[in-house]
C-alpha cells in the first residue's frame, strides 16, 4: 500500500494517513492548503491529508520535480516538459520544452521575493531564470561545469544555494551573477541542502552514503559532520523556521530529528521514526497479550511493532560483534564490518526477561548466536557459540525452553547445544559424538514441562531426546527432509513442513503421525498455531494461506494475495493474524472472522480455487465502494410503537412541554421593571402664540392622537399553517402534520397557537374540537404520551370557560376523560407490579 502520512515534529506521531495511490511516489510538495503527490505521469492534490480533491493529467513522461507557488503548481517531467497548472481547475496555465540534451531539468526554486520567477537548474550545469507569467527567459547562468541536484533558497534575499553532482556546494548571488563561497565534501552528489534560519550561519548538506555535513558561512569551513545518519543516501533534510532542529530522512525507511544544543555547534539524535529498510523475514508475537510483534529483517535489526498504538514501538536496534573480547581487533575496521548479518531465525520468552535476556537469535552465515534483552531494548551480553566447534557451521536453528531458563541451538554441521540464558554457560549437547543428525539441523522444540527436546534434519529423521540426560529415546522416519517445525506446547501437537510441500501433524505424546495435509504448491515458508490448538495456519511460495483444521483434518480457508508471504504469526488472544511478504517493507494484519460473528467451517472442496485478497489497507476504490455499500444497505428504523399496550414519550427535552403551565409566571418574572425611555428630542424651532408678549405654545392633543393605538385582534388575525394543516387533518383523519409542527415549536409559540384556535383569537369552534380529537389520537396511539397531557393542559387552561359553555365540546371531553382514566388505569397496574417485585427481590431471602 502506498499512502502520504503526516507526522508531528515533537513526538514523530501520525497525524493523517492520505488513501491509497496506484504507484510508487515519484515526488512530494506542500502548500498551506493542499499536498502534492507525483505517481508516474498523474499528479494528485490530496486535501485533508486524506481526500484526492484534483487530479493533474498532462504529463507525457515521470514526473520527478514539483514546486507549489501561490496558485499555480509547477511540474516538471524526464522528458523535458514543465507545465504550470492553476490550482483549483486544474487546467495548464503554461507549457515549456526544453531539449533533454541541452538542458534537463534536474531541479527549481522560487526565489524569495522575485514574482513570479522561477529558478531552473539542469543536469548539464546551466540554470535559467524565468518569469511563468509572461512566459519569458530573463537570465541564463552558465553553471560551474557539473550537473544541478539541488536548489535551495538562502535567509538572504537574492543568494541561493546550489549542489552540484561533483560534491560541490556553490552559495550564489542571483542578482549580481557572482559565487560568494564554495564548500566541497568528499561523499559524493549532494543530494539535500538546507539553511538553518534560526541565527547561526549554518547549512547542511546530504550524501549518497548517508552522511550529513554542516559549514559555517562566516568562516567558510566545516563546523561537524555526522557519518551514517542515515544507512542509505539521504533523501530530504530540512531545518525548521527558526528553531535549531533538523529533520532528515532517507531510503532507509527512517525519519530522524536533530537539535543542535550540544558545544561547538553540533547537533545530537533527538526522535525517530523508523521500520525496516529491508523487508522482514521472520516475525512471532511476544507476550501473552498478543499486543507486540518481534520482527527481524533483511537489513540486520530486531524491532518491536505494538497492534494498540505505535508509541509502544519499539527499536532493538542492529547486533554488533562483542566489543570486549573484540576491542584489539576491530581497530581499523570499517562500520559495516562491526555490524553483524541478518537474523535467520529467533525465539523469545517473557518469562524471565525481567531478570536477564529473553530473545536468542541466529545469524546468517555465523555460528554463533546472539542474546537481546527486550525490556532495555539493546543487544545483551553473551554470544553463545559451542566449544570446539566445526569450521564454517552456522546455527540454523533455536528454541528458547518454557520456564525462561535454557535455549537450545542447533547448527549446519548436526549439533544440538543447551546453554544457560543467565550465565551464557554450554550446558551440554546432544547425540553422540557430539551430533545430534547428520545433517543440517531444520526445527527444534521443547515442551512445556522440559522433558522432551524434539529435533528434525535435513536427514528425514524426527528424534525425541530426553532434556536432562540428553539421551534418545525415539526417533521417527518422515517421507521427506523437513524444512520447518512448530510445537504446540498446550495440545502437544507437532506440524511438520516437508521439502515435499506437504504437512504432517505429529502427536508427541502418542509419537504417531495423527494428521497429513497437501495442497500447497510451493516451500512452505511458516507456519502458526492457533491459541487453542485447534487450526494450523501455513503460508507457502505459491501465495496462498491456508488454514487448516486439525480435528476434522480438512482445509477450512484459503485465499490468495499478491506477494508470497515469508512469515506468519497468530496472536496468542487469536484475534489478529499478522504476515510479512516477499519485498515488502511492512507488516500486516488480519482479523480472525471468528471472533465477530459465527462462520462457516466446512470443509473446502478438493478443486477449490481460492480467490485473491488484498493486502489490509484502505485503497481509493475500497473506500469508495464502502460510501456506496453503506448508503445501498437499508438503515434499521426503530418502530414508532413497540406496542398496542405500551405508551412511548416524545423524547423532546423537559424544557419544551414541562413550563406549559407557567408561561405566565415566567413572563411576569422576566419582565422588565421599567422600560427604557428616550429623551424627549426638543424642534428647533420653538412654537409661539401670537400677541404683544411672546410665549411659547403648549402641545395639545388632538382626536388622532387620543385615539388608542392598540388594534383589534381580528385585525390584524392571519391563519398559521398549524390552523390550516388541522383544518386539513379532519378530513384526511391524520394528525401526523399537525403535530410535527407542534413539536417544533418553543413554549411561547405553543401558546399563541392554541390561543389562536378560539373565535376571539381569530380561530373557530370547530378548531376547538378538532384539536380535542387530536388528542384523543395521540392517547388512543400511545405515542407522545408526555406531549399529549401537557398540550391537553394548556389547551384546557386557555379555553376551559368557552368549552362549558359548548355541549358538543362537553361531549367530547368528557369522552376524552374516560380515555385518560382507562390508560392511566393501565399504568398503575404495571407500576405496582413492577413495584411489588422489585420490593420482594429487596426483601426476600433468596
């Protein structure tokens, strides 16, 4: 699955996973708003971190540079093209060629401040400015004779730094076209540079071979370097805005933080991030819990995935030979030849592991064997390697006892050695001249109470040792060399994988054969138990996994996937399945069906063709398909009435029907005590009376002004759509409108509805008994229970005295009392019942 992931600096956490692209990512780049992806010629712009929001189709050949500015996104392909694509519509706002031969784009910078402007620099040395707006060519650099990798914009305006394929690192002046310095280091093209912004004149610059150098500007010499960051070339390193830290990371499948705090400028390891550079080849669950997988991998280091939460993750780290016994002779040597190969095979216990080391593992091409210690995550003290041993034996196999105590090893050349995990002494070793086969050792086991030592070779030879004497007591002829072996310490069960890809299942305490299976066709690679002994899962060269049911001794699941898997491992909880595959990085896991609901476990025909599963994770088509999945599939819909004897509540808030009854006093309570009254505004020009001696006039009142300015009711009454939806309900005979609009009403609009139901309040007398008849609907339903009494309440407060007055209304209301009193007499009846047996189980002596 290939995906974008953000991280957080401070803890190196996921944020956001983006969905699944259909090819490997050519190329990044990021605005404030949206992440660019290149996959081959489709460029996407991924919003959210998470959704495709624009898809950039235009490209003839890989795009391998982009560089995001203000609206427009600039691309640039192997085949010399660079389009300038606006942003939002995805159209191509400008098309450039250039000739491969005579300039390829090898990299481009906007340099801070120039609008519009655009920086190229060419594998044959040139860089070119130009301005993307008017499509114009403004200044060509002649280079310095080695090929453009990398551009990147300096804290000062106008000067840029530029890496060369040859190692060298130019600081130019764009404006004035002079080179202000130059660096050169000794590791090959820089692959990254990047300037410190924070104060100090700083920059860094990647290798190939992993290497991190950092010059000072001012003194124009090198400060540090840091030799294998990165155990491969260093892909990206960027300082943050104004913070000493770096953050780097490489092909190596690690992100790491730097800060520099330390004397004279250098920077130490702060966070990282980081999986297998080369893909696992062997994974087994630790821990009862079935929460952490160990994993060992093609690149030499041991690692620890939690299935809860990646902060549990942990790193082992890469076996290194013994330093104390070794310390003489390992001057001189260089840093690859101190580090130990890759793990073949390992075992581990959490028994005792609080005490001393509980992982023992084997080394290609190396007989002896290294302890790690899980709790300190390092590499532990002994390398168990046995006495007088054969020149060119390797141990190829390993098994660690139940009680934390002892491991036993078996090597290429027949041996079978015991050693003590506290002290890392020999205890002894099987067989007699000291070999325990003839052969390569395949599989060793040992059982839960440490009387047996179970070991198969390539000699077709299945031998039961006694684990203290060390004595054979049985041995047993397989049909073919074994290639692996797996004990089931609680059932006792042996599975065998034979050369021949076929299964056999021995019983240990019986020693017979109980079970054989075939259907794989390919090397059986691994192979799991389940928790409770009952299935056999395999995983084989021919790309399929198959589980196989040991009491019936029958195929019950198969499928197909994509790659071979290598590796499989069952959680001791039974609920996941974790895999690893053939040049894949990761790992995998896989829900165990079972726990979640019944399955089928019939057994699987003869001619069965398995079909293909894709590897867990979430592709674009996957989730699509899942949207449509969800809105297709019919959403269960409570029903509105369990039952015709039941009543139900609205489940509207108290707030809406409980203060019914006291509008008034919330009114009279919320009122102001005296309006706020505006000054009187005083004319300009005062009236006055006509006569010798001035005065002013007085204001009188005139009959428009005596007149009252409160208006009649009718007036100004206008039918609501409550009105009307109950005028219409009588006819249709469903009051279902009506209601709804009821419920979407506050207290206060409630009340000026049922207010306007009478004669004064612009209504009528049939509206009156029409609402009656609303309610006995709602009571004679069973629905809105709550709603019903508290509307019935206030409709009888409101309009109680014109009601009486009406015999017909009578009627009808005393015909609504005796609803209420049969329905409320119902009620009681259960409430007592379930009164008086709750008050027995209370009381009661059971």
């Amino acid at each position: 699955m290939i995906c974008i992931g953000l991280l957080q600096v401070n803890r190196l956490g996921i944020v956001a996973v983006s969905n699944s692209l259909p090819d490997e990512i050519t190329c990044l780049a990021a605005d404030r708003m949206l992440v660019f992806a290149a996959t081959g010629r489709l460029i996407s712009a991924f919003a959210r971190n998470k959704e495709v929001v624009m898809h950039y189709n235009g490209h003839e050949q890989e795009v391998r540079l982009l560089l995001p500015l203000g609206d427009q996104l600039i691309s640039a392909d192997s085949g010399g093209d660079v389009i300038v694509w606006d942003v939002q519509s995805g159209e191509v706002y400008l098309r450039l060629h250039f000739d491969p031969s005579t300039f390829d784009v090898s990299a481009m910078m906007h340099p801070s401040t120039y609008l519009n402007k655009v920086l190229l620099g060419s594998s044959q040395g040139a860089l070119q400015l130009w301005n993307i707006k008017t499509s114009k060519l403004l200044f060509t650099f002649a280079g310095w004779s080695a090929g453009v990798t990398v551009l990147q914009q300096s804290p000062a305006v106008d000067v840029v730094g530029v890496g060369t394929a040859t190692g060298r690192i130019i600081i130019h002046n764009i404006r004035l076209d002079e080179t202000l310095m130059s660096f050169t280091q000794d590791w090959g093209p820089i692959t990254s540079l990047s300037f410190r912004t924070d104060g100090p004149p700083i920059v860094a610059s990647g290798s190939p071979q992993g290497h991190i150098a950092f010059w000072d500007l001012e003194r124009h010499q090198l400060v540090t370097q840091h030799r294998h960051a990165h155990r491969t070339s260093i892909a990206g390193a960027t300082f943050l805005q104004g913070e000493p830290i770096l953050v780097t990371n490489g092909a190596d499948n690690a992100i790491k933080v730097w800060i520099f705090d330390q004397e004279g400028g250098g920077a130490r390891l702060l966070r990282i991030r980081q999986g297998h550079s080369a893909p696992p080849t062997t994974i087994h669950h630790h821990g009862n819990d079935g929460k952490n997988i160990l994993s060992a991998g093609q690149d030499g280091t041991l690692q620890s995935f939690s299935t809860v939460h990646e902060r549990f993750n942990k790193n082992l780290g890469h076996g290194s030979v013994n330093k104390k016994k070794e310390k003489k002779k390992k001057k001189g040597l260089t840093y690859e030849e101190l580090r130990l190969p890759a793990i073949t095979a390992f075992s581990s216990s959490v028994t005792r592991q609080s005490d001393w080391d509980g992982i023992v593992a084997c080394h290609r091409d190396r007989l002896a064997t290294t302890t790690w210690n899980y709790q300190r995550c390092t590499m532990g003290a002994h390398h168990l390697q046995p006495p007088g041993s054969r020149r060119g034996a390797i141990a190829t196999a390993v098994d660690i006892t139940s009680c934390g105590n002892f491991v036993v090893i078996g090597s290429s050349c027949g041996r079978v050695d015991v050693y003590n995990l506290q002290s890392g002494l020999h205890r002894g070793c099987y067989g007699d001249d000291e070999k325990a086969h003839n052969s390569v050792v395949r599989g060793i086991a040992t059982d839960t109470l440490n009387q047996l030592t179970l070991t198969t070779g390539s000699d077709w030879l299945l031998k039961f040792w006694r684990f203290k004497s060390k004595k054979l007591e049985e041995e047993m002829k397989l049909n073919a060399a074994p290639a692996s072996m797996k004990l089931h310490r609680e059932s006792g069960m042996l599975a065998l994988a034979l050369d021949d890809f076929t299964l056999v299942v021995v019983d240990i305490e019986t020693r017979r054969v109980v079970r054989k299976f075939a259907g794989h066709h390919g090397n059986i690679n691994d192979m799991t138990f389940s928790p409770d002994g009952r299935w056999l899962v395999t995983v084989a060269m021919d790309c399929t996994i198959r589980a196989w049911d040991l009491p019936s001794g029958s195929l019950v699941d198969c499928f197909l996937v994509a790659t071979a898997p290598v590796s499989v491992s069952l959680s001791p909880t039974g609920d996941f399945l974790a895999t690893a595959h053939v040049d894949s990085l990761g790992l995998y896991l896989w829900t165990n069906k079972s726990l979640c609901g019944p399955v089928g476990l019939r057994p699987l025909p003869a001619d069965y063709q398995p079909v293909v599963e894709t590897l867990p994770g979430v592709t674009v088509e996957e989730t699509e398909q899942e949207v449509n999945s969800e809105e297709e599939e019919d959403v269960y819909q409570s029903a509105e009435q369990l039952g015709a004897e039941l009543v139900t509540l609205s489940l509207l808030p108290e707030s809406r029907w409980k203060s019914l009854l006291h509008l008034d006093e919330i009114k009279k309570r919320n009122k102001p005590v005296a309006a706020p009254a505006a000054p009187a505004a005083a004319p300009f020009f005062l009236p006055t009376v006509p006569g010798l001696t001035p005065r002013f006039a007085t204001q009188t009142q005139t009959e428009h002004e005596t007149q009252s300015k409160v208006l009649n009711w009718g007036v100004l009454s206008q039918r609501s759509e409550f009105i009307c939806t109950l005028e219409s309900a009588l006819t249709t005979g469903s009051f279902d409108q009506p209601l709804r609009l009821l419920k979407d009403c506050g207290p206060a609009a409630l009340s000026v509805e049922l207010n306007s139901l009478a004669p004064e309040g612009g209504g009528a007398r049939e509206l009156l008994l029409v609402f009656i008849q609303m309610i006995d609907s709602m009571l004679a339903s069973g629905r809105d229970f709550d709603l019903a009494h508290a509307y019935l309440a206030l409709f009888l407060k409101l309009h109680l005295r014109s009601l009486s007055q009406d015999a017909i209304a009578m009627e009808a209301l005393n015909h609504l009392l005796s609803r209420l009193e049969k329905s409320w007499a119902e009620l009681q009846a259960s409430f007592d019942q379930s009164l008086c047996l709750l008050s027995y189980a209370k009381s009661a002596l059971l």
